[in-house]
C-alpha cells in the first residue's frame, strides 16, 4: 500500500482498510492501523479511515486517534466562532491559543456546542474561561 498519491480516495481508502482488517492477529492489525493513520497526512482522508473503523465496530482508542480527534474539533470550534459570533481578531487570536489548553475531550465537546449556540462572544468567553479554571491545579 503506497501512500504516496491515492488518485481515488473512496475506492482506494476502503480497500486498504480492508485488507488491514483481514490481517488474522489482533495486535499486528491495530498496528496496521496505527501506522496507516500516522503516514496519512490528509485530514479528509483520515477522517474517511476513522469513519469506516467506527461502522466496521473497529474503532481504534489510540492515542493518535485521540489527539486528531481533538485536533478537529478545536479547529471545528474556530471555525463556529468565527463564523457565528465573529469576534474581534485580538479576541479570536486569544481563544486559538486558549483552547488547545482544554485537556479534556469532554470539555472540548461541550465547548463545540457553546460555539454554536451562545448569544455572543462574551457568553462563549465565560464558558471557555470557567472550563480553564475548573480544570487548573489547585
């Protein structure tokens, strides 16, 4: 399996994991899919690999995987900001460097739907900064 230039990703994507998941022993398939994962550097189509393990109930908890995951849905949570309470540069510049510091998955989930429901800037502000400070050492 080349990863050097996937010309179709929707036919190609699935048959590499397919075969993967034909491999017999368990530990050499999570480390196919481990190592497939840590190669791809597209973000489509490692949420088009992560995608096809969740319906084949071959869903992978690795640490990578965890990290992407967060990784997408801070950049999701920017995106939701930007877009819906479009707030000042400055402010946006300070919420891209603060939301990588929510070590929490859960937080960063919640954090996703304040974006997109909160009445302002300020009310997302609050949340963001209450979810820092309950998560900072005391």
């Amino acid at each position: 399996m080349g990863l050097m230039d996937i010309q179709i990703p929707e036919v190609t994507i699935p048959h590499m994991v397919e075969q993967i998941q034909h491999e017999p022993e368990e530990s050499k398939r999570e480390f196919l899919f481990s190592t497939l994962l840590a190669l791809m550097d597209n973000k489509e189509y490692l949420i088009m690999i992560e995608n096809l393990l969740e319906t084949d109930d071959l869903y992978l908890d690795t640490p990578y995987l965890r990290r992407l995951r967060k990784q997408t849905k801070l950049e999701d949570i920017l995106e939701a900001v930007a877009v819906r309470l479009n707030p000042p540069v400055q402010v946006y510049r300070s919420i891209e460097q603060q939301l990588p510091q929510v070590s929490e998955f859960e937080d960063v989930q919640r954090l996703f739907v304040i974006a997109l429901t909160a009445a302002s800037i300020d009310d997302f502000l609050v949340s963001l900064n209450a979810i820092l400070e309950a998560q900072a050492p005391t």
